[in-house]
C-alpha cells in the first residue's frame, strides 16, 4: 500500500513511518518545509502551511491511503490573539481540505488522529468511550471535533474511508510536555508533594499508538469508526512518578501532602491549570478498537517507559 503520512517528522509520525515500512508499505512523507529528512520514507514532499488552501495535489498523487497527523498542537500557554482562529485554520478548516483533495483524487482511506480532547477537556469520574457525547471547551479539542465531523461529511457525501483514533496522553522517546517536565523531575530526585494522589489517568506508548494506526489504516473492519486506545489499565500519577523513577535508576521521592493542601496552593499560586492536570483523572474504554479491529497493544506500559527514560538519559548526554 502507497501511503502518504503527513507530520511525518514529529513525535508519532517518527514512530510510524518506520513501523510501515517495516511491514511492506511505500511511505511518502509530507513535511511543512522542502529539505527536512525523513528517514525510511521513499519520498518526502513540502507541502507548507497546512490550511483551508493547501496544495494536496503533488502529496496525493498515487497514493492509496493517508495517515494525517499533522496538526496545531495543544499548549498550555498559547500566544495567538485568536487561539480558536488559529486552531480552526489548521485542524479544522485544513483537515476539510486534505480530505476533500483525497476523495477528488481517488484515495481510498484517510486516518485521522485526533486525540481524547474532541470529547472532554476536563477530568473524568467515568472512562470516556464510544458512547461519551462530545462536549470540548478548549480550542484545540473544539477544533479536533469539527475536523472529526467534517471527515465524517466527506465520508458520506464521497465515499472517502475515514477512520479516527483519539489518543490520551502519549509518551514515549521524542515526548515534550508535561510528560517531558515529569521526567526532569525525576531526574532531578527532588522531593515532591505528589505521594496522595491516587487519581487515574490513561496513557499510551507512542510505539502502541504507532501501531493501533498501522491497523487502522489496513483493518477492513476499521472505516467509520472512532476509536480510544491505550496501554492497558490506568495509573495514577504518583505511580506514574514512580514508575519514572525507577526506569530512570532515581528513586521517586514523594510526600503525601493533602489534596485540598495541594490545590489551594495551586490557585495562589496561579497553577490551577497545571494542577488540574496532575491530580485530575481521566480514562478510556477501548474495547471498541479490541473487538472491531482485534487490535492489543503489542507493548506494555515498563517496555514504554523504559525506552522512554533510554533515550531521555541518552538526550542529556
């Protein structure tokens, strides 16, 4: 299968291009500006901005099916004057146009990462699944759901195979973020106030999610659907911390300081957001991928982490 993958040098997309030639797939890999390299792509292809008026034309040519996971990603402080604006010109009003162009030109399947955001932007008492009803606030979860609903028009109205996977938090060598300050921390063997949280998150290895795309783009059963991943059960984030420590050889130093304690410092602190994200919860049911498409995560969650912390010990020389 001839496959155009476009954000193919960022952090999933340098996961998966190997993953598909590795299992017998041309790769063309679409890229922002001429000159980037893509090792394992057959080709590479600039293409720009990415937005209402991209030019497909010379990306598409040929190809069977379209892995898109380029995208303006979510950041804690965005500097845009419009963040919705912003978000909407590249996810949304951009993903329309690369599928437009795919159906014109005969592609026969287009997978979407979106991510767990085009449902919720909050924490979660319950695991979100396929029967969650959409209800983001933030502008990039906003825009991931119209770029979700508009592939789901083309779909309809062209004959496009659209499939969409919406990843939690992913992780994994290359992983920036709050995943990235996490393991800093570690690394540092600090003492932390993070050892009463017994929160739940999902987490996914970028390995696993390379490979839950891999399906995605080959599983016969896979067109139409929408689909949640993950590694297996949740942790939480003390555990996460723990967990991070010891793949690191740095023991994790953690106080059980009280929640309450722990969040009225956050909010004089001007860190609701950040604290939000590290005592909240948030899960996924992803029996939807494991029944339609039979599809396990080939690794486990100390397999991920520990090449995770391998190739962050190897960054800091």
């Amino acid at each position: 299968m001839r496959v155009l993958v476009t954000g193919a040098n960022g952090f999933v997309g340098r996961a998966l291009v190997p993953l598909l030639v590795a299992r017998g797939h041309w790769v063309r890999a679409a890229v922002r500006n001429a000159g980037t390299n893509v090792p394992d792509a057959a080709e590479t292809v600039a293409v720009g901005e990415i937005g209402p008026d991209t030019d497909w034309r010379q990306a598409l040519e040929g190809i069977d099916a379209v892995a898109h996971l380029a995208a303006r990603v979510h950041v804690m402080k965005d500097t845009a004057s419009d963040p919705l604006a912003a978000f909407r010109e590249v996810n949304s009003a951009g993903t329309r146009r690369l599928g437009e162009e795919a159906a014109r030109l005969g592609v026969t399947r287009l997978l979407f990462l979106s991510s767990v955001k085009a449902l919720v932007d909050e924490s979660q008492p319950e695991p979100l699944s396929a029967a969650t009803t959409p209800n983001p606030h933030s502008p990039y979860g906003v825009s991931k759901l119209e770029a979700e609903r508009a592939l789901a028009e083309i779909a309809a109205r062209a004959g496009l195979e659209v499939v969409v996977i919406r990843p939690p938090l992913v992780y994994g060598p290359g992983v920036a973020g709050n995943f990235r300050s996490l393991l800093k921390l570690a690394a540092m063997g600090l003492p932390l106030p993070l050892g009463g949280l017994d929160n739940q998150r999902s987490l996914i290895f970028v390995g696993n999610l390379a490979d839950a795309i891999v399906t995605g783009l080959t599983h016969p059963n896979a067109p139409g659907g929408c689909f949640l991943v993950q590694d297996g059960a949740p942790v939480s984030t003390s555990a996460l911390i723990r967990a991070i420590g010891a793949a690191l050889g740095k023991p994790a130093r953690l106080i059980p300081l009280p929640l309450g304690l722990l969040a009225l410092g956050a909010r004089l602190t001007g860190k609701q957001a950040v604290f939000d994200r590290v005592a909240g919860s948030l899960t996924v049911d992803d029996q939807a991928i494991r029944q339609a498409l039979d599809w396990r995560p080939p690794h486990d969650f100390a397999f991920g982490l520990r090449r995770t912390a391998e190739w962050f010990k190897a960054s800091r020389g």
